[in-house]
C-alpha cells in the first residue's frame, strides 16, 4: 500500500448530529475513489463504517470508525463519529487526533440542538473547521435557514464556498470559488460542469467577492495583494482560506446530498487541496513541556487516542503517528508504564476491514493487536525520553449506578469486563465505594449506559443489573448526653466484668475544652471517612485502670463504623470517660471494650442524633431562555442557588444540592434543555439532613434489618 507523506495526508473527523448523514457521506466518498465498488447504507446495514451489530440495531452510529480514502495522490483518513452526545468520548477523541473536523448538517433541519452540543466541543479544541449541509436534494430541505442557522451558531465566520440551486428539475450546485456550476443527473455521480446562469451571476460574484474578502483577512501579504488588484486568484483564494481554518476564524460552509453522490468529489478535492494537514497545525506539547514536532526525520511518537476489544481479535488499538514513522516489529516505549511493546502487526483499517502495511509516516492513523500494557491516551515513543503527549480530557460521568452481576458466580467476570471496557472508554468511571460495598458505574447518559449492558452481555458474556447507588450518609448528635454500662458475663471459671460512665458531646473545631471533668489523658482520632472521635480519660481514684481505657475506645470506634440510625458511619463527637468499676479477677479487654460500645450507643441515641447527606457543589452552563425553567427543577431537589454569571449566549449558575437529588438529574436537565446545558459537580461537605427525610430513612433501615 502507497506511503503519504504528512503534507499528503488529511486527517479529517466527521461530526453533526444524529440523522446528519455522516456515516452515508463517508460512504460515498470510499465509493467515489474507487475503493469500493458498490455503496452500503445505514438501512441495509452494510455500510464500511457502521458495523457493529448493536449499531445495527440502533440503525446509526454508536462508535467512532476510521476509515480511509485516496483522491488525487492524497490520503484522507476518515473518523466516522457518533452524533448522540452520550457517545462523547468517541467524538472527543477523533477530533483530537483530526487535522480538519467537517461538521456534517441535515438540510432538513439546520444547525439543530445536537450541532449546537457538538460544536461546543469542536470550539473548544480551536481545530480548523468545514460545514456541509448535506441532502440538499431532499423536498423538505432548506438551504437559507440551514445556513443562517449555522450564522446564529458560528457567527459571520460562516462562508459560503457553495449553495444548491435547481435548473430544469435538475439538482445543480453553484461554486463561488471556482466560479463554476454542476449540473447533476437524477441519480448524482459526476456532474456536467457549465457557467453560472445569468441570473444567479449577481449573487455568486457576491458571494466570491465576500470570500476574497475573507481570505485576504488572514494574511498582511493577500490583504495587499487584494488591494493592488482588487481580486484574488483561485491559488491566493486556497491560500487565504487555509490560513483562515488554522486561526479557527473561518468556516467554509459547502452543500452536498451524499445519498445521491452530489458534490461529494468538489467536498474531497478542497480537502485535498485547502484543508490543513498534520504538517500545517501546531506541535504537540508533552506533559513534561516539550514540543513534539511532525517531521519525519524526528523520534517516533504514537498518541493512542481509542482501543476496542472485538471478539476473536482481542484488543484493537488505534494511533496517530505525531512524528517519526512506526514500521512492522518496531519496540516502543510506553512512556506511561515504562514498559516495552513490540507492533507485530500494523494496520489501516476501514471499519472491521485491516489493510496490513510495512510502515506509517507521520501524521498517519493507524492500528496494531495485542499490545500487553498500552490503553488510551498512552504514548508510545522510540526515545522513552521524547514525554508524553498531554492526554485528552474527558467529561465527567452525567450518571452514576451500581452495577451487580445477575448471578453471584459472575462477579468477578462481571469486575474483569468492566475493568477492561473502562481502560479503553474513558468516559466510563468505574470505582468501588467501600462504605456501601457497591460497585459504581458513571456514564455520559442513559444511551451510553444501555451500550455498556449490550456489550457486557454480548461481546463478555455477562448479564448486569443497574441501580440507583446508595448514599454515603453520616450520623452525629445536636446535645450531650450521659449513659452507662455493666457487662457481666459469668460462666464458670474467670468471667467477664466492666462498667463505663461516660458522656458524649457534638465536636467542631476550636471548641473549648469540657468543664467539670479531671482531664487525664486525650486523644483525637481522625476518622477514615471524615470527620474526628476526641476521646477524653476523665477518671479519678484508678476505678477503671489505663490500660482498659484504648478497649472502651475501640468499642466506641466500632459502634461509629455501623451508626443506630441507618447503618452509616457517625462522626464528630467527643467522649469523656469519667468513671466506672472494674473486677480484680474477671475484667479484661473485652470486658470493657463491649461496656464500652453499649454505653456510647445509648448516650447517642438520647442525645438527639442527627443524618448528614453529602453535598454536591455544583455548576451549570444553561442557555439564557431556559434558566428559569432549570432554577425551578434545581429548587424542588432541595438546591441553594448560590450565584449566576452570564457568558455569552448562556447563564453559569452555581449551586449546592444534595447528592441524593442528583439521581435522575442528568436525564431531567436534558429533558428540560434538548441536551443544552451541561454540568459538573464535585463533593463539598455534610449537611443536616431535614426531619421528614430522617425519619424516612430511618424506616426504610428498619425495614431492611427486619
């Protein structure tokens, strides 16, 4: 297979939003080059791209697919994108390793919420970017508000290279760059290529003059040549373009219907000839601060940025070549684990189709099998010393469950599955909360989580349930309280005796030290799970010796790992151990260490115990129309708004809400949003949990002792 060269190789991602035809477009241009002799489609379910069963039946894309294509002694490599955003980590990832993102746009519908979502990505990653509004053929489309949609979306940014017209029935497209028009037939394919009709040749060299006006923009050198001859020429025009993409201040917008193979060829010819390659964007920064350049004559680089398991392959891994080039057998470091792995096999794939190949220069995608220690985001170099690559950033998980295996013999293939699937999607945090003995499971929606079940089922042979995780709550009192305890146990020989007299108070920083006791001795435990025991010898006169009193301390400490209310671990309290009885023969460690937890359990109990919940301190990114909508949700799940800030067409609005409210919340928010807004939280303190919910709680424990 031919080698390109990293000035001959695009690298381009296709994203839009679900239905946008970005599976059908990618199609189509394998077939337009020649690669494959016949087009599949999404409803036959035989396209290159969407090939797994399970997009198979969701009928469309659920996982990104490389794939390539050759046009005109270029290479393109192709990621095919989900457009749901549940599947954000399979598009997060391919615009990472893409040189030019095309953000595909269903004429039917305009830049829609889904392409609104997507883009914020897309904006963020600040790579150069193409639209195409696709099915411009179809009789609901409507080119004018599909652009102007995509205006509101990107600003004047937006330039039109082409816009769709209909001469004689026939689908024609009217190119401002070339000055061209084609002319298509019924069935698409290549077009009669004719002038521009009179009538339309006002508005097109409008449309030019706006895009030399916008290419000149980009460049002092264009700008004056522009002004000495008050054009630019089709090569001047290329030029200004591209620097426009790489500066992220230009958007050419072109017009396609990738069913019916129109305008595709004219879309990969501008890849070809415009689009920025690997060799024309910015190195690649190192977590170490180095500066990882494209050449070829440098070290060899590999940023893995996706791994699948596919059944009788094993583990698939994809990379992009950052510098160097990677050949068959070559040993790579892991610049993450150290280790050494060896490529035994190299690959370019279209879909589950492998091309085996000697060597990929740089600014190549490619794949390798078997690798024993490397998983995504991983850096794979020749010099262990070249760094490595900064990783992608994923999102954090919109929806947490407790994952359990249907049959207790499967747990641990159940944990062996999971633990596999979250090292190759990164957007599934897997972590195990010892308090509640739950496996936890947090995932980018409801979409992505029914994709974990199908493959957990179907590709590890394991059948999972899901469930709304249990809360991590506290105990702790409001008011002292005094109690004491005799155990006595006798049955023949030495017995067991020990009595404890103590008092239990709430603790908080900086309180003073208690009054009325004769402080001995004090201890200050800080607990595992937050919060602090202040143990306090308080005795008089030896009733109880030294020795017994770490015995009454690890009694109370036991009682504060399974609290009376609901089972959760007690914190903050303060214990003075101020009198009690011991027996010369009969007491012993044990003795005092059950006098101990009996007493303390009683004194807590009357001293007005209280549950904590965890609070979650949160932050929001709401369009500015659906706020108030999004306020009065975040109130009724018992929120304390704390503040709102505006940023651009959107409100950031802070909050604190408990924990336990944020069960649904992912699916709510994107009920009441379209998908809109987005949030993160993180942990932030206790709080006192309101009555009503106590008492609640404290049944449904009750209920679950008995």
């Amino acid at each position: 297979m031919k080698v390109f060269d990293n000035k001959h190789i695009k690298n381009v991602a296709f994203v839009g939003t679900h239905r946008a035809g970005k599976t059908t477009l990618s199609e189509t241009m394998l077939f337009e080059a020649g690669l494959i002799n016949r087009r599949g489609t999404v409803e036959q379910q035989n396209t290159i791209s969407d090939y797994h069963e399970f997009e198979h039946q969701r009928g469309a894309s659920v996982f990104s697919t490389p794939l390539h294509t050759e046009w005109r002694n270029y290479k393109i490599n192709i990621l095919d994108t989900p457009g749901l955003d549940d599947f954000i980590g399979e598009i997060m990832s391919s615009i990472r390793v893409a040189d030019t993102i095309v953000t595909v746009i269903n004429a039917k519908h305009g830049a829609d919420i889904g392409t609104e979502i997507i883009w914020n990505y897309v904006d963020k990653y600040h790579k150069p970017t193409l639209f195409v509004i696709n099915k411009i053929d179809s009789e609901k489309a409507n080119f004018e508000m599909s652009f102007n949609s995509l205006k509101e979306l990107v600003g004047n940014n937006a330039v039109l290279i082409q816009y769709p017209i209909k001469i004689d029935g026939a689908q024609c497209i009217i190119d401002v760059l070339k000055m061209k028009c084609y002319k298509f037939g019924p069935e698409g394919g290549k077009p009669e290529k004719l002038a521009i009709p009179k009538d339309q040749q006002d508005y097109a060299k409008k449309l030019h003059n706006e895009l030399v006006e916008k290419a000149a923009e980009n460049d002092e050198a264009l700008m004056e040549l522009y002004f000495e001859k008050g054009t630019l020429n089709e090569d001047e025009l290329r030029q200004g373009i591209k620097l426009g993409m790489l500066n992220h201040d230009m958007f050419p917008v072109f017009c396609v219907s990738a069913l019916k193979d129109m305008g595709t060829g004219r879309l990969m010819g501008f890849i070809d000839n415009v689009a920025p390659a690997a060799a024309d964007l910015n190195p690649e920064q190192t977590i170490e601060g180095k500066i990882i350049k494209p050449e070829m004559n440098a070290d060899t680089s590999l940023f893995v940025f996706k791994n699948v398991h596919q059944p009788n392959l094993g583990q698939i891994t994809f990379f992009k070549v950052m510098s160097g080039e990677v050949k068959f057998n070559d040993k790579l470091y892991n610049t993450r684990t150290g280790e050494i792995e060896t490529l035994n096999q190299l690959y370019i794939m279209d879909g589950k189709q492998k091309h085996a190949v000697q060597k990929l220069t740089v600014g190549d995608i490619g794949a390798t099998t078997k690798l024993k220690f490397t998983e995504t985001n991983d850096t794979l170099a020749s010099n262990p010393k070249s760094g490595t690559i900064k990783p992608i950033k994923f999102p954090q998980p919109r929806l947490v469950k407790a994952v359990f295996a249907e049959s207790n013999t499967e747990e641990e293939k159940l944990s062996d599955a999971l633990k596999r699937m979250s090292s190759q999607d990164l957007t599934i945090d897997l972590s195990y909360n010892s308090e509640t003995h739950q496996t936890l499971i947090g995932t980018q929606g409801e979409l992505h989580l029914s994709t974990i079940e199908w493959i957990l089922e179907h590709i590890y042979d394991v059948k999972a349930r899901f469930e709304a995780p249990k809360i991590s709550y506290r105990e702790t009192i409001q008011r002292s309280a005094t109690a004491n305890y005799r155990h006595k146990k006798q049955s023949g020989g030495s017995g067991q005796f020990g009595q404890v007299h103590l008092k239990i108070e709430p603790y908080y920083e900086g309180m003073p030290e208690p009054e009325g006791f004769s402080l001995r001795g004090k201890e200050v435990v800080d607990l595992p799970w937050d919060g602090k025991l202040v143990f306090y010898n308080c005795i008089v006169g030896g009733v109880i010796d030294q020795r017994y009193l770490p015995s009454i301390m690890k009694g109370i400490l036991d009682v504060m790992e399974s609290g009376p209310l609901t089972d959760s671990y007690i914190r903050d309290i303060r214990v003075m151990v101020y009198d009690g009885k011991m027996h010369a023969v009969d007491s012993n460690d044990i003795s005092f260490k059950i006098a101990g937890s009996y007493a303390f359990k009683e004194a807590f109990l009357n001293a007005n115990p209280k549950l904590l919940e965890p609070i979650e301190q949160m932050q929001l990114r709401v369009p500015d129309e659906m706020i108030g909508n999004v306020m009065t949700e975040l109130q009724s799940r018992r929120a304390i708004i704390q503040g709102i800030e505006n940023e651009a067409h959107y409100q950031i609005l802070k909050c604190a809400i408990p924990s336990v409210e944020l069960t649904d919340f992912s699916s709510q928010l994107r009920s009441l949003t379209q998908g809109r807004a987005t949030y993160s939280s993180s942990f932030d303190s206790y709080s006192a949990v309101p009555s009503h919910i106590q008492k609640q709680l404290i049944k449904e424990q009750e209920l679950v002792t008995t």
